[in-house]
C-alpha cells in the first residue's frame, strides 16, 4: 500500500484515444478525517479569539488605519525597500569580487564579509547614528592632514534615517554576498566554457550566463532575508525613527493597550509579508524558466518523430 | 607558406604536478577533418581546450590561424594576454562540448543569437534569421522556441553545434560531441558533423566513433599518455596500425 500513497501525476490522464480500462483511485479516508478535526479546531480557536473581549478588537480596528501606523508602516516599506536594493546590488558586486582570481579585490570582499556580518547589526546602526562623534566633519582629502574638499557636517549629513539606511543596507549587503556566491557556485562549470569559446569575457559572462542562472538558487534564501529585513527594520526605533513598530509602540505607551497595537502592527507586517511571497513566487517561475519541463513538453506530441539530417 | 589551421609544436601542459601533454607536435591543414582518438586520461580533451585557451599552454607554441593562443610574441618573449584579447582570439574557433552546455535558461534560438549579438554586437533581427538557417540546417528549424532541457540529448548537441556556426568560426572544435548521448542518438549528430564536414569546416574531433573517423577524417592522431604516439590517414592508422600502442588500443574498441 505505503508506495501508492505518492500521487504520479503522470499517470493522472490516459490518452482517451486507447481502450480505457476504469481506473480507481486510492482514497484517503484517514486523511479526509483528520482534515475534518483539524479544520474544526481552528474554527473553534478562532471563534475563541474573536469572542475574548480581553483582545479589544475595537481598538484594534479603530487603529488598524490611524495615520502614524500608515505612516510607520510606509517607513517600514521604504528601509526595506532601500536597504534590500542596495544590499542586493552591493552583494552581487561582493560575491562576484570575491570569487574574483584578482586577490585584492577577493580579499576586500572577505574582509567586508567578516566584518560586516561578525558585528551586531544593532552597534553597526547605533555607530552610523553617532558617527559624527568620531567624524564631525565628512570631507574628501589627501592622506595624513593634506588638503581637503570638506563636504559638511557628520550630523547634517548623515541624519538618523540615513544613518538607518546605511546600517542595514551595509549589514544586508554581506549577507547577500554570500547567498549570491552560493547561488554562483551552484552553476554548471561547463557554461563557463561555452560562454567562453563563445568569445564572452568575465564581465559578460556573468551578466548573461552565469546570473541569471544563479537567479534560481539565490531567490529563495533572498525571499527570506527581505521578510527578515523587513521586521528587522524594527531594530531602527534605537534610532528614533517611527517605523511601524515604533509606531504603535509610541501609542500604547500613552494608552497602555499594548497587546492590540501589537496586534495592529503584526496584520500589518502580515499583510506585507504575504504580498512580498507573492512576488516572490513570480520571480522564482520566472527565473525556473528552462528548468522545469513539464508545463510545456506536455502541450507537444508525445511521440516527436526524429529528424535525421541528411 | 601554406599555413595550417592549427600548428601545434611540443605543447606541453601540466596540472599541478601531473603533466598531461608532453610535447604535442600537430598540424591542422584548413579544410581537413582531424580525429584525436586514444584512451581516456591520454591528454586530448586538454589539447583540445588548449587549442580553444581554455586550458592555458605552459610550454611549446601552438598557432591558430597563424596566430599564438594566449601569448602576444614581441622581441622575443611571450608576454601573457589580458582576458579580453583571449576572447576575442577564441572568435576563431567554435567549440562543442560533451555536455552540450547550452545555456537552460535560454530558449533554444536565443541560444545561438546571443554570442552574435552581445560579443560581435551584430544586429539581432539580422542574426536571428541566420539561427533560424543554421536551425533548418541541422534539421530543428520548428524548435527555435523550445527550451534546451525539453529536447533529447542528440537534438541538444545539434542546437550546440548551430550556436557555435553562428559565430562564423574558421575551425570548429568537437569534444566527444557523441559520448553522453543515447546510442540511438549519436547518428543524428554525426550526420550534421559529416555534412559540415562535407561543407569544406576546419574540424579537429576528439572521439570515441571510430566509424566516424574512418569515414570522415583526412588525419587521425592517436595520442597515449599525453603523446602523439601514431598520426596519419585513417586507413593507415585504423587499418594497419604501426605502433604497439595503438594496435592494443584498437583491439580493446573494436
């Protein structure tokens, strides 16, 4: 019985041309049943939780929309958004450094990569926020005191939501670098060699053969680190900057209805959340394209018939 | 001087501390088939990608189309080349590879405009209506917009063999194009090398089809342990073999 149990879905329609012989299918009557139970006692859960007044669903809807947790919730989207960019970009040009045979370019990706991911993303975000402590000026100039073209204050500069984004955009980019290397290294050797005998040089290789196949292996881990880099952003409230959990932080500080507001925020992150995996599963249909043959090989003839070249 | 395609003289090539090619003396004549046979581990795949510098030549001199692989000559030193140059010198020769190697994420005609358009820069509508030629010429001309992995291995090795004509190559390079094939599959691809070949195409074969050489090449090279030990016409090297060598590997294939 137990080798049955995989469904084969090759086998799912039988050509109505032949003689069909009736086919029954194996039921599930355990599964049928345990679905039942299960399905009932989320029900019942969620009835529960609806009905317990002690979860003051009023104010949840009453804050669902308030204009400082839309506006947290923008925030949000907008150091994600920024911090994922540049990491993804900056990360590429990391992994593709440091499998680099140039030895300085691979070294200053290592030592990016050790730095950047062997220090808490927090001291990074507070350091960038303070830097005008160390710096008090920002300004481009020779070495060891020559003339400078001073740019302006550390502080003017660099301003707390800059100071944001730079943390988590440097911090992301290392981790990016790695996942993008992994998905590098997951490429046939053998393209190399096409691509090469075709007369493509490192550059275009990359561009044209070798990423867009690492697309594939990259997507996933990348599609974890935007939904972590999205409720990480949360790190930045040490910042003062009211992203969406700050947000509802600074509200039930006033009103002490703290489990609701948290509960506003998680529907919200949800939300983003479950949008972010649609898209997700786009780019990874996307980028699987030559991969996965079965959509197509079944809308040609089974039986193609051989050419043979004269 | 009639300058052959290939000359190769006591290339030598090592990885690590194992040294592969031991002095490989060659020549190509343009136009010719040459078929490097012997057993595996004997050095011809590497002599091959030395021909194409994906392998790099550590001594000897080797010349494509009269031209140094992988070194510029002045005042009479080597000097290495910068990438670029190397792929531009790579223009010269196709390659075809045991694994085929074409790119999956690439429908099959995308395939073989790519090189033409982004290394040559040539125009895209222009090239495609040369693929979809070469596609009809290897007989897939009703496959341009099928994905590599939704062909069979033998209709594979036929879009490689298309992809590597679209750059207009003076030599085309063959590493054991059949030996991943299914047995039923291997004739349709030696069919399209034989009319290519019939063409009048530069063509050096490493390969196990030792049909195909008899039939098809002006030169056979046998090669053993990073040596050439016997070359000449095929009915001399197949038919009446002088050297031991190449007598026993023989008797082993046939």
């Amino acid at each position: 019985m137990q080798q049955h149990s995989i469904p084969d879905t090759r086998k799912q329609a039988p050509p109505a041309s032949e003689d069909s012989i009736p086919v029954v299918r194996l039921r599930h009557p355990v599964r049928l049943a345990i679905a039942a139970v299960l399905i009932l006692l989320a029900l019942s859960a969620a009835w529960d939780v609806a009905v317990n007044q002690r979860y003051h669903w009023d104010v949840v809807i009453s804050y669902l929309f308030a204009p400082q947790i839309i506006a947290g919730a923008g925030l949000t989207i907008l150091l994600t958004v920024v911090s994922m960019s540049v990491g993804i970009a900056l990360g590429t040009l990391l992994a593709v450094m440091r499998l680099s045979a140039n030895p300085i370019l691979s070294t200053i990706s290592r030592s990016y990569i050790w730095f950047f991911r062997g220090t808490p993303l927090l001291v990074q975000l507070i350091f960038w926020y303070n830097i005008a402590a160390l710096y008090p000026v920002i300004a481009f100039g020779l070495p060891f005191g020559g003339p400078s073209l001073i740019l302006g204050s550390a502080n003017v500069l660099i301003s707390p939501l800059g100071a944001a984004l730079l943390g988590l955009s440097l911090n992301e980019a290392a981790y990016m670098a790695e996942i993008i290397r992994g998905g590098i290294g997951s490429v046939d050797k053998g393209q190399y060699d096409a691509a090469r005998a075709l007369g493509m040089d490192g550059g275009k290789l990359m561009r044209r053969v070798i990423l867009p196949q690492a697309m594939r292996v990259v997507l996933p881990p990348t599609g974890n680190q935007v939904i972590s880099m999205l409720k990480g952003t949360a790190l930045v409230s040490v910042l003062a900057i009211s992203d969406l959990l700050y947000s509802a932080q600074i509200i039930y500080a006033n009103n002490y209805q703290t489990i609701p507001l948290l509960i506003v925020a998680s529907l919200w992150y949800l939300l983003m959340t479950t949008i972010l995996s649609f898209f997700q599963t786009k780019l990874e249909r996307r980028y699987g394209r030559g991969f996965d043959v079965a959509p197509r090989r079944t809308r040609q003839q089974k039986a193609q018939p051989k050419t043979r070249t004269a | 001087m009639n300058a052959a395609m290939v000359e190769a003289q006591g290339v030598r090539k090592s990885f690590g501390s194992t040294e592969i090619l031991k002095g490989i003396d060659l020549r190509v004549e343009r136009g010719s088939v040459t078929c490097l046979i012997g057993p595996s581990g004997s050095g011809k795949t590497t002599f091959l990608r030395c021909i194409n510098h994906l392998e790099k030549v550590d001594a000897g001199r080797l010349y494509v189309d009269e031209h140094l692989v992988g070194y510029t000559e002045r005042h009479g030193r080597l000097y290495e080349m910068k990438e670029r140059q190397t792929a531009r010198s790579r223009l010269n020769a196709g390659m075809v590879f045991q694994r085929f190697n074409l790119f999956p994420h690439m429908t099959v005609l995308e395939n073989i405009v790519e090189a033409p358009v982004h290394v040559l820069g040539r125009p895209r509508n222009e090239v495609t209506a040369e693929a979809q030629t070469l596609l009809d010429r290897v007989g897939l001309g009703d496959r341009g917009h099928s994905y590599p992995q939704e062909l069979s291995g033998g209709q594979q090795q036929r879009i490689a063999i298309a992809r590597a004509l679209a750059m207009k190559p003076k030599l085309m390079l063959f590493d054991e194009p059949t030996s991943a094939l299914d047995p039923e599959l291997v004739g349709e691809v030696l069919d399209v090398m034989k009319s290519l070949a019939e063409a009048g195409m530069t063509m050096v074969v490493v390969t196990h089809e030792l049909g195909f050489a008899r039939q098809v090449s002006d030169q056979v090279v046998f090669m053993d342990q990073g040596v050439v030990v016997e070359s000449g016409p095929p009915a001399g090297v197949l038919g009446s073999p002088r050297h031991e060598r190449t007598q026993a590997f023989l008797s082993k294939v046939l």
